[in-house]
C-alpha cells in the first residue's frame, strides 16, 4: 500500500518540509514539528504529493518532478485517479506506476528548476 504524505516549501527558509498538508493547506506537519506550527508554515502552492514509486535512483516521485528518460524531458503530473508521466507541453501522457517508474531518473522539479521546463 502507498504510503501517503506530501511536501511543501517553507515559507522561512524555502527548504522542503515532508508530512502532511493542514486542512487549509498553510502548514506541513510531521513527527517532528507538532509542536509549533508557526515554524512549518508553507507556501501552499509548492504541496505535492508523493506518488508512491521511486526513480532509477531510488529517489521518491513527487508531483511537479521533472524527469528524464532517453534525452527527454517530463513531468510529474497527477490527472483523473492516478500519477502520470506528462510531457512537457502537457499533450501527452502515460501512467506512472511500476513497470516504468525506473525507466525514468528525475532531475528537478517545477519550483526549484524552471528552466527545466522547456521541451
């Protein structure tokens, strides 16, 4: 079973935060910061949730990775009901799951590497 978690920017420091969103989507907890939220308030529009499946790499499949197979470039994306392999201009895409999820290495993600974003 998938383990469920996310992660979100600091809005402190811009570091990653791992755990799970508050309800209004403003905070990331975990076991080790339940004691002052104040300290783990995030940017709510860098929460992406974990996909369950590791890269080439071992290296966890977060919403919004940027990965690489064969030269080139996708994204992390989740669509309908699962996590998909999206290409970069969003016009075609195949579900992530774990035939392919180590034919891929993932290089960035939408955030922190933005000029990664082109084709």
């Amino acid at each position: 079973m998938k383990k469920i978690k996310f992660r979100g920017k600091l809005n402190s420091n811009g570091k990653w935060i791992y755990g799970m969103p508050s309800h209004d989507l403003q905070y990331i907890f975990n076991e080790d910061n339940l004691d002052s939220p104040d300290n783990f308030a995030i940017n709510s529009k860098t929460i992406c949730e974990f996909a369950g499946l590791t890269d080439k790499n071992d290296n966890e499949y977060y919403e919004a990775d940027i990965i690489t197979c064969l030269s080139k470039k996708f994204k992390i994306q989740w669509v309908g009901a699962g996590f998909c392999v999206m290409t970069m201009d969003g016009i075609y895409c195949t579900i992530l799951c774990e035939d392919n999820c180590k034919s891929y290495e993932i290089i960035g993600n939408l955030f922190e590497n933005p000029e990664l974003q082109t084709k």
